[in-house]
C-alpha cells in the first residue's frame, strides 16, 4: 500500500512541516512492514487468513491515544 499523500489533522487541514510528513512516512513503511511479515507468518503457520486480518484490525481498534483525556 502507498504512503498516503495527506495526513488530514483534526481541523482537516493536511500536516506540512516536512519533517513530520518524512517521520509519518518512515512509520507507515515501518508499520506495513512488521504487519505484512506477522500475517505472513501466521498464515503461513496455518492460522486462517480471515482470522489474522481480523486480530490485526482489532489491534487497531484498540490502541488508546496518547493525548491526555482525548475522548479518541
């Protein structure tokens, strides 16, 4: 998956320091990278495909934010 072009702010506004955008850009290689080789792997270990997408997902689900009392 490509790099998202925009990262919209909670005003909508895109970021555009560009350091920001280069760190956002390292994390999302980094991020799909550790995801793609834990799916791999479980598949490959036999774990359903369906099931792995659906953890995954959900580990997504339930990350807190790290703003203090953010209702996010």
């Amino acid at each position: 998956m490509k790099t998202p072009e925009i990262w919209p702010q909670d005003d909508g506004q895109p970021v555009s320091c560009v350091e920001k955008l280069k760190v956002l850009e390292e994390n999302w290689q980094e991020v799909q990278d550790v995801l793609r080789d834990a799916f791999e792997d479980a598949v490959l270990m036999g774990v359903s495909e369906q099931v792995m997408r659906d953890r995954l997902a959900d580990l997504v689900t339930a990350l807190v934010s790290p703003r203090q009392g953010s209702s996010a």
